[in-house]
C-alpha cells in the first residue's frame, strides 16, 4: 500500500479544514484583538517564580478551555493536571479530542485517565521517539516549541512555545497528525508531503519542516550559509557536524556567532561545544538550575527556527519532529531578549 496520501485524502482533509475555517475562529468571536503570532517563555528563575504558577501552560489551557470543534495533540510527554483535565472537559463538551504520544513516558495508568475518558490515543511503539510537542485547535490554531506538557518543562526549565493561527499553517500540522494518528506513520515511513512549506500569518513569513522527512539540517545549513551579521542559538543538544562546521565557517567569513548550550553537554562526547569552544566560537553553558531545553537559532535579528527539533542526529534521521523557520522581525527580538537574558547567566 502507498505510503503517500492519496488525492481524496487530502481533498477530504482540505474540506474538513475549510468548513472548521468557516466559523469565526474564537479569539474573533469573543471580540478579543489577539496577535497571529505569539511567543512565550518559562523562566523558572524569575522572582517570585516559585510563589505562583501562571508559566506558559495557563494560556494553553485557555486556548484548549475556548476549543469548539476539535483538539489535535501530538506530545513527547505531558503530565500537568490542568491540560489534561482540560482536555477531558472539551471531549465532555462535545468537542473531538485525539492524541499521539511517546511509549516512554506514558505509564499505563496515565493512558487510562485518557482512554476511560474517551479520548482517542494512539501510541508510538518504536524504540526511536515521537518527539513532537504540538497541539491543532480547531484545524486553525497551531501550539508549538520546545516545551513539553510538563511540570518540569513548564516550571523547572527554559522553553519557548508559540502560538500561531492559520488555516494552512494547521493544515500542515494536521496532514502531519494524521500519518501518525490514522495510519500508524512514523519516523522513515512518515511521507514528505507538507502542503504548503511557506505561509504568511500576520507580518511573518513561516516555513514548515518534519523530520526525518523533510531533510531539515540541509535548510538550516542553508539558513547559516545565508548569514549576513550574525547567528546566535540555544541549543539543548547540537551533535551534528555539519551543523558544526556551517557554524565555523559563517564565523571564519565574519558572521558574529554566539550560543548558549546545556550544561550536560560539556560531558557530551559526541556534542559540539568543545569543538565550537577550541575553534573561537563564543559558545557558553547554561549558568542557571534545571536544564536550557530550547531549540533556537536567530539568524541575522530577522529569523527565527524553533519547535521539537534538537540539533541531533536522532532529529534528523529517526524521531518524528516539527521545526518552524518564521521570516519576522518583531517575532526575532522577543525570542533576541531572552537569548540575551540567558547568555548574561552563562558561564564563560
């Protein structure tokens, strides 16, 4: 049987958007005058953090409390009480609820909180990972980042995890989604079949990437090569050497290059810090407590590549991943402050 989705498939898929489109998407509906584009932060050191828990998570779980239609989520881990409970309350509602999620870090009882409520769950086997971190609302609304559904992702260490609305934008999530949820697609024999690589929502330019599929290291080399003044990144894990070299020779041409990794990585025998270190890259460790979990470059103050997807050869070749690349440069000096925020905690 064909691995690629046949043309009624996405001509049903593409209908099923179109009429979900034709109702007022909520923020519209409730008057509410909310950016296409959106970006948040935890920051688990910041004062008086450890006194409240309004991080990120809140405005997911308004987001999922507002859903009508349907909610799509394809998450590595999640265990917070409130988006779970959210998502059983909109199934309770009337709403369509499915879910695919990583074998590791669901236990059987946590599966069974989702399945008893009724909600559709499907479960990645393989001994690589499903490691996506995205959730669809109403085949219009796109969550997406670094950040899992997680106390320690939400609270205990840096993430970034943005909010996007677009029909198209969520049409490529949701051809993603459906390889996994309805034809048990995954890593390899997930098809390169993203409908629209570049759309524009707002002022911003965004381009869709899954790996392995869509060969994303070329397009971040790509992306480095490009480089006029400067790249900077926060990176979980970079183990891939022609990430790597593309990094030294834009700095060898002038590109100012800095980053900030986590501090595991100093230990890391296959990473590339010491590497970049040695060759005069101004790269530091993570100086703060919990882990640096974002996967981020900001090329030129103008471009921002962010999502699931570490800088690793797992990445690349065998775990399913998101990454987004948005063209914008109001977007670049938010995710710009935080990277000045973490790089003046770093440790030289």
């Amino acid at each position: 049987m064909a691995q690629m989705r046949t043309r009624v498939g996405h001509l049903f898929l593409s209908l099923i958007i179109g009429l979900a489109a034709c109702a007022a998407p909520p923020a519209q509906a409730s008057g509410q005058d909310i950016p296409p584009v959106e970006v948040y932060f935890s920051d688990p050191n910041a004062p008086g953090a450890e006194f409240t828990l309004d991080g990120p998570d809140e405005d997911l779980q308004a987001a999922i409390e507002e859903a009508r239609i349907s909610i799509d989520v394809a998450v590595y881990d999640l265990n917070l009480y409130n988006i779970r409970d959210a998502l059983v309350a909109s199934l309770e509602r009337g709403v369509q609820v499915r879910m695919v999620v990583e074998n590791e870090n669901f236990t059987e009882d946590e599966l069974l909180l989702f399945t008893k409520a009724g909600i559709a769950v499907v479960v990645d086997g393989r001994s690589d990972s499903m490691h996506n971190k995205f959730l669809v609302i109403d085949r219009y609304e796109v969550w997406t980042g670094s950040m899992n559904y997680t106390l320690s992702d939400a609270y205990g260490n840096r993430n970034n995890l943005l909010r996007l609305r677009s029909v198209d934008l969520a049409e490529n999530y949701e051809t993603e989604f459906e390889e996994m949820f309805s034809q048990k697609l995954f890593g390899a024999h997930s098809p390169a079949d993203t409908l629209h690589r570049q759309v524009k929502i707002g002022d911003a330019y965004v381009e869709t990437y899954f790996a392995p599929e869509d060969e994303v290291l070329s397009r971040l080399v790509e992306l480095i090569n490009g480089a006029r003044e400067s790249v900077f990144f926060l990176a979980y894990s970079i183990t891939l050497d022609e990430l790597a070299e593309a990094l030294l020779a834009a700095q060898a041409r002038g590109v100012e290059i800095r980053g900030v990794m986590d501090k595991a990585q100093a230990a890391n025998a296959g990473g590339e810090f010491g590497r970049l270190s040695d060759n005069g890259v101004d790269v530091r460790l993570d100086g703060e407590d919990g882990r640096l979990h974002h996967k981020v470059l900001i090329v030129d103050g103008e471009i921002v590549v962010t999502g699931s997807y570490n800088f690793s050869a797992n990445a690349e070749e065998r775990n399913d991943e998101n990454l987004l690349v948005i063209h914008d440069a109001g977007l670049a000096s938010k995710y710009l402050a935080e990277f000045w925020r973490i790089w003046d905690l770093a440790q030289p």
